[in-house]
C-alpha cells in the first residue's frame, strides 16, 4: 500500500460493553470488550504514543462506565469523543468457551447507551470532529446496533467525509442476531463499500450472508463493489491481500494450544493497522495481523494481559511460509 496512506491518527466508532467470562452460576470474572474497541486498545498498545487513537462511542454515568473510560485511558485510548447519556447504561455479554477454544455468547444490550450514540446532544460535536479524521474505523457490529434511520445517517457521515479525503477503515463483522434481516445487512454493507479505502471481512462470514464459494469469489465481489484494498481473513489458514490486481496470501504461524478465539479478528486488524501506520507493506502488515490473533487466542477473554501482548517489532518477526502472490 502506498505511503501516502500513512496517517497518524485514528478514530474508531462502536460499542463496548460489559463482559463476564465463566460458567453460569459458577466462576465468572468481569471485564470488558466490544469487537472496535478492542481494535483500539491493541492499536494503542502496539503504537504507543506514535498515533492517536480515539474511541467513539456512547456509555452511560454509572460506576461500570465511568471504569470502563478509565481503564480506557490508561490503556492510552483517547476518550474525548465518548459521550456520556445519563439515562443509559452499556450492554452486557457472557461468554462460554468450549473445550477446543471456541465460545458462543449471549447479550444484553437492547437499550445500550451506545445504541442511540447519533441521537445523543453531542454527536453533532463528534460528528465534526470526525469529519477532519485523517482515519475511522468502524464494522458491521457498528452499524447493526443503530436504529435504521440512524445507520442511513452515519454511512451517509462516512461518504462525505471519505469525499473530502478522510481513509474510511470497515470491517463488516456479519453477527446475524443483530440484523432485522440478511438484506438489511447486505443493503448496509454495500452502501459503505464504495466510500472505504481499507476492507477487512472474514471469510466464513461473507459466505454465510453472500453464498460466496470461495475466498477468490469474496474478492472478486468485493472489488466489483467498488473496495479498494482487501483483506479476507482466513482464520487458522491465514489471510489474503488484495488491491484488485494482486492476491497476496500470508499464512498463520502454529499456535500450540488455543484457549478462548474471542477478539482474534479484533486483534488481527490491530495489528495490521498498526504495521500500515508504521508504513509497512501488505505482507508484514498481514503477518503482524496473523501474529497478533495467534497471541490472543492463546489466553481467556476479549483483552488479554498488557504484559502478555507482543510489541510490533516482536509480531513483525514472525515469518511463515507465506507471501504468495496468485
């Protein structure tokens, strides 16, 4: 990817909410997450103070907010586009793991504070804020959780300011029970499409809402819609990059045992993010992403310990058997 798509700055729009993690009526341990915002927490700890990360979001006033911000901020995330509703509180999600790692949800989160964010006094302020971005992240998640006029208007927010230059970032994160309908999230997804200069997507879920019979389909598709850049995350396989005339695919390193795969794709785009804000090219930027993910998986939870999280001089030292161009 070229250098002049360096940018220092980054503001990620979503939703956190609470989460407890352990058995029902057993063992839980609380802590937080939300697919964006742990993007931006490992963004922040890979960057350091190199480039601005903020987060866009809205949470309520209680006592589970105010730690939720200020853990936050200790983690260097910068919260002055977090608005504060004081009749509303965050979700909530409990996560099961299963013995081979892999978890299923269950979620509290229908009157979320988070969910009326552009209806809050203060998203007109945010709104310009974001309108000088040099970068903003958002995903499917982020769109899902609006109400539908709200979505209309934030993807509508996107396309103007991606007109005037700013680098729009989408991960379309497809989560079914979110969505009235799979033609809503398609209809969503593809009005953002054309205005987004950096795309990452998850195979097995763009097979699941578009029928694509391969990873090489995805991309075809997605370039037709007018994507820029691809990355198509494979999972376990590794990933692909593509800008519409090259495939680039970069294999995972083995990870010996996974514990809990909540927050891989999270972390995969954090540390992609954080190779292209450090000007790398596509295969390190993927290999970073690739060695990111296989840390995480490797502990319980969305946010794994601060101690426990490689730099990226550490994950660009990975080297797998990839760089294949097709």
């Amino acid at each position: 990817m070229p250098a002049s798509l360096k940018k220092k700055g980054i503001a990620l729009i979503g939703e956190c909410l609470i989460e407890l993690n352990g058995t029902p009526f057993g063992s839980l341990s609380q802590t937080y997450g939300g697919d964006t915002l742990n993007t931006a927490l490992y963004l922040s700890r890979l960057a350091g103070r190199s480039i601005d990360v903020k987060y866009v979001t809205a949470v309520g006033t209680d006592a589970l907010s105010d730690g939720m911000v200020q853990r936050w901020q200790a983690e260097g995330i910068d919260t002055t586009l977090t608005l504060r509703d004081p009749a509303r509180r965050p979700g909530l999600y409990l996560i099961q793991v299963d013995a081979r790692g892999e978890r299923t949800f269950l979620y509290w989160r229908g009157e979320s504070a988070a969910r009326r964010l552009l209806q809050h006094s203060g998203y007109d302020d945010v709104a310009a804020r974001l309108a000088e971005a040099d970068m903003i992240y958002l995903s499917g998640i982020s769109l899902a959780i609006l109400p539908e006029e709200d979505r209309a208007m934030l993807v509508g927010d996107l396309k103007r300011f991606a007109s005037h230059g700013t680098a729009v970032i989408f991960d379309t994160n497809y989560r079914p029970a979110l969505w009235p309908s799979v033609e809503s999230a398609r209809a969503a997804s593809s009005a953002l499409l054309p205005a987004t200069r950096l795309l990452f997507v998850t195979y097995d879920d763009e097979q699941r809402l578009w029928g694509d019979r391969s990873a090489e389909d995805t991309l075809t598709r997605l370039h037709a819609a007018k994507a820029a850049f691809v990355v198509v995350k494979l999972g376990a396989a590794g990933c692909l990059f593509s800008d519409g005339a090259t495939v680039t695919k970069v294999a995972t390193m083995p990870v010996a045992k996974v514990t809990d795969t909540t927050a891989a794709g999270d972390a995969f785009n954090a540390g992609y993010l954080a190779a292209w804000l450090d000007d790398r090219g596509p295969e390190d930027c993927c290999r970073a992403a690739n060695a990111l993910a296989g840390a995480v998986i490797q502990h319980r939870g969305a946010i794994i310990p601060a101690a426990a999280t490689p730099s990226l001089a550490q994950l660009l030292e990975h080297r797998s058997h990839a760089g294949l161009v097709l």
